[in-house]
C-alpha cells in the first residue's frame, strides 16, 4: 500500500514538473531572443544569441516611453488597491460579522453575479462612464475598479473573518466601541494574512489589466504598461524590431514576478486559512 501511494506521488510530482516547465519555458525563451540581434532572431530562433545584446533593454525603455508608462501603471493600481482592498475589507466585514435584515439577500445577490459573464456589463458600464465624464482619465479607472466589486475577493476574506471569535466585537461593544472602530482597531489587525492575500492578488490583476485601460484611455501619454506593450506590439508591422519588443516585454514582467516571489507565502497562508474554522 505505501509502495502504490509512493508512486502517485512520484507520478503527481512529474506531472507538477512537466507543468512548471511549460509556464517557465515562454519566459526563458523570451528572456534570451531579447538578448540577440534581429538578423539571430530571424535566422534561428531557436540557437542561442552569439552576444549578449543588453542594449535591447535601453532601447525598449527608451523607444516604447516606459518610464511614464510605469509612472501611470503605479499611479492607477496603487490607488486602486488601496482603496480597493479598504472597500473590499469592509464589505466582507460588513457581510459577514453584522446582523441586519436582508444580509442573506444581498449575499445570495452577489453568489448570482458569478453566473453572469463580466462583459455583460461593458457597454453600460463604458455609457456610465462617458456621461460621468471620466473617459480617457487614469482617476476615472480608479473609481471604476474600486466600486466594482470581486466576488472571489469578498469570498476569500469573508471566509477568513468568519474563523475570528465573535467573543472579540463583544469585548469590543462592552467597551463601548462603534462599529467600525471595531473593524479598525480589532478585526483588520487581525485579519491582515487575509487582506494582504487579496492585496497581492488585487496587485497582480490591476497590473496585467488590459481590456479597461484599452478602452478608456485614447490619450498615449495616458497609457498604462499592458495597453503601451500592446501598440508597441502593432508597431512590429512596420519595424520587424522583435528582438526591442521581447526585451520591453520582459522589463514588463519584472514588478509582477518580484511581487509574487516576496509575497507567495502570504498567498498560501491567506487562501487556506479561512478554512479552519466554519
């Protein structure tokens, strides 16, 4: 018997390794074609560059103004995650660790929303928009993702609250604390492992998000990091410069990478811990 489960595990962790390399063997293989010249690239993508060309990396950042498409990327997910996250935190907190009439309603509301695909919502969320008169605005992205809610987010950090003993908001009311100093001074303490999991997940998609900058913003100095590499990528019509584009793509992945490397232990820790307790 140990000696069959040992070989599914053997067999499991082969196939875990045969997945990894599929999504490491795109990044590796875009890694060293930024690293050749354009005549290496065309001849044989497959060999290895004869000299390391780093000049590629100064030419993307350069040509494709990927300082200012930083600076505009930082400024759109960092005030969206913040507020954001602030919002989500306490909606879940609020859904999840107050009694009040029509709670069940309103979470069976949001449990529906999950059947109904996210585009639905693009012609009037884009209609909202322009009569708002925050089209072609990084502030009006910011709004926009803030108050459009994630049901997975609410999900996973109310699941999270609901492992927290309610013994804690009784000590908290006999001490005559309101509701949300509460959730200041007691519950987000607390549940930070669960607000930081979703933080970085946040991260991860406010910095890949491309359909909404692409649609909103029609101003390039506006432009954040996915819509940028997207035109850059429409110039390769007309230029053939492959080798530039491979090398702004991966100064592109750098934030994302370094984020999860920093943070994925806080991802496993948050997504199962609010499990322990139902």
């Amino acid at each position: 018997m140990k000696e069959r489960r040992n070989m599914i595990d053997l067999f499991w962790w082969l196939v875990l390794i045969v997945w990894s390399l599929t999504i490491l063997f795109p990044i590796v293989w875009d890694l060293y074609e930024s690293l050749k010249t354009n005549p290496e690239f065309f001849q044989n993508v497959w060999a290895f560059p004869e000299k390391l060309q780093w000049a590629n990396y100064k030419k993307a950042w350069l040509n494709y103004n990927l300082l200012n498409a930083m600076l505009n990327t930082l400024y759109y997910v960092g005030a969206s995650l913040l507020i954001g996250t602030f919002l989500t935190a306490l909606n879940a907190y609020a859904l999840t660790r107050i009694e009040f009439k029509g709670r069940k309603f309103i979470w069976a509301m949001i449990m529906l929303s999950l059947f109904l695909p996210g585009i639905n919502a693009l012609i009037p969320q884009y209609i909202l928009m322009r009569d708002l008169h925050l089209t072609n605005s990084l502030t009006g992205l910011i709004v926009l993702n803030c108050l459009g809610e994630s049901v997975f987010f609410l999900m996973l950090l109310g699941g999270f609250m609901r492992s927290l003993p309610r013994e804690l908001e009784e000590s908290g009311t006999i001490d005559g604390a309101s509701i949300f100093k509460m959730f200041i001074r007691i519950i987000m303490p607390l549940a930070m492992p669960g607000i930081v999991t979703v933080a970085i997940f946040k991260f991860i998609g406010l910095y890949n998000s491309f359909l909404e900058p692409f649609i909103y913003l029609s101003d390039s100095d506006k432009y954040t990091i996915g819509v940028n590499i997207y035109h850059a990528n429409m110039l390769m019509q007309y230029t053939n410069d492959w080798v530039t584009l491979f090398a702004g793509v991966i100064i592109t992945m750098i934030p994302s990478v370094l984020i999860f490397m920093f943070f994925q232990r806080w991802i496993m820790e948050g997504a199962t811990l609010g499990s322990v307790k139902g």
